[in-house]
C-alpha cells in the first residue's frame, strides 16, 4: 500500500515539475491582452474588472439584467410585450469590454484557445437550462462564410460544453440554407428580414431535433433576430423547446426596465 501512495506521490511530483517547466518556457498569458498572468487560461486584473458579467437580476425569459431586484423571478417589459420564440435564455456577459474583446479575438483572429474558457462562462450562466437538455446545437455559417472563415466560432462553443457537461451536440442540426448580408451594417428591423428563411432542418438531421429538449449555442446575440429564425427552424421540425445560451449579448436599456 505504501509503495502504492509513494508511485502517486512522485507521479504528482513529476506533474508538477513538468507544469512549472512549460510555464517557465511558456509564461501563462492574460487571454485578453496578453499580459502575463499566475495561471493559464487566466485574465489579469485589469482586464477581469473589464469582463461584464451578468450576475445580478435578470428577466427569465431573455436573459438580460434587470434594473431592479424585486426577490422573485420578473419577464421584462419587452419580454412580455414581444415573447420570444425560445423559452428561455442565459447569457454569460454583456458585450463590452473584455467581453467583446474576446469575442473579436476568437472570430477574427484565429484564437480558437479561447472556445474552451468562454465556453466555461457559458456553462455556468446557463447550468439550470442545461440540467434537462438532450441536445446542444451551433448557429450555423454558411458555406461560403465557413470557407473564408474556416471554423464556425458556435460550433467550437458547443464542442467544449459538450465536453465539460456531458450533453450530446449535433453539429449540423441546422443548416444555413442561403448566404445572408453581414447583420452588423443592417438596422434591427432589417436584421429580422435579412435573415428570414434562411435556416432549416436537414432532413438526416431530423432525429436529432424531433421531440428534444433542445439548447441553441451562439457567441453573441444583438437583435436576436438570429436566434429567431434558428429558433423558428427548430420548432418546425417539432423540437419539444429550445433554449439559447450565448456568451454575450448586446443589452438595449430599454429591456432592463420591469
């Protein structure tokens, strides 16, 4: 038994000597700016007090923070003005600061490293939705996109919170039937119409959606119209619910008032 405890005390220790020689050949890094940092997959401090995190009250059917604390579960004002298609979603920050900064980084600039720790933020936000859910699924690219960008930035999201929560993911559930303007030069009004028709479910897809509980994965929701039409696509296809869970979303001041 001793010589036992003794192998996994020098197995630890030869871990530990390897860990403090990668560091000391490859210092760990703030993820955001690149500033050096205790731990890897880490952020500095300045950056840290810099990331918009959602953690206060928030409307229980968007996800967006609430102006006020009243001690019970509130819908904002729009929420019940407008309901969504989904049921409900969570949202790990704002989009601003860090938060944005990040997401610029692993869409525009190759930083795939970054998948796994925004999608531990994601996870978190979004625990209760994910207790009951059968199935996580990317907003897709197009084709065309796809090709120019080489990696669809959702689908890396889903990847890793299937690995850290042990919820199957179905890649290709939603297909992009036709390539769509870039939303961020378009108005909200046009955004919805922009991307209106523009998704489906494939039929070899079908099984996978059909009667699942499921949780539609994005990186940043803006005017949700997005969400809306992946949404749309996946009820049709007779999905029980859909919930969404993204890393940021970009908040409208109106939508924090009860």
């Amino acid at each position: 038994m001793n010589q036992i405890f003794d192998l996994q005390r020098v197995s630890q220790h030869t871990k530990n000597i390897a860990k403090a020689m990668f560091h000391l050949v490859l210092p760990p890094r703030c993820l955001a700016c690149d500033d050096m940092v205790a731990n890897q997959g880490g952020l500095c401090s300045s950056c840290w007090a810099e990331l918009p995190l959602i953690d206060g009250p928030i409307c229980q059917r968007t996800g967006s923070p609430l102006a006020f604390d009243l001690g019970e579960a509130i819908t904002s004002a729009e929420a019940i003005a407008d309901p969504p298609l989904y049921r409900k979603m969570r949202v790990a920050s704002r989009y601003d600061g860090t938060a944005q900064r990040l997401i610029l980084s692993l869409k525009f600039h190759d930083r795939l490293d970054l998948a796994k720790p925004l999608a531990g933020f994601m996870a978190r936000a979004g625990a209760a939705l994910l207790e009951d859910a059968d199935v996580l699924v990317p907003v897709p690219l197009h084709k065309s996109r796809f090709i120019s960008r080489r990696f669809n930035q959702a689908a890396l999201l889903s990847r890793e919170m299937s690995n850290l929560t042990g919820v199957p993911c179905a890649l290709q559930a939603i297909e992009r039937i036709r390539a769509t303007q870039q939303q961020t030069s378009l108005e909200r009004k046009e955004r919805h119409r922009n991307v209106e028709g523009a998704f489906k479910v494939p039929a070899q897809q079908a099984m996978n959606v059909h009667g699942k509980r499921v949780v539609l994965i994005d990186d940043v929701v803006t005017t949700g119209a997005t969400v809306s039409a992946c949404v749309r696509a996946l009820l049709r296809e007779n999905a029980a619910h859909v919930d969404v869970i993204a890393f940021a979303k970009v908040v409208d001041a109106n939508e924090n008032l009860i």
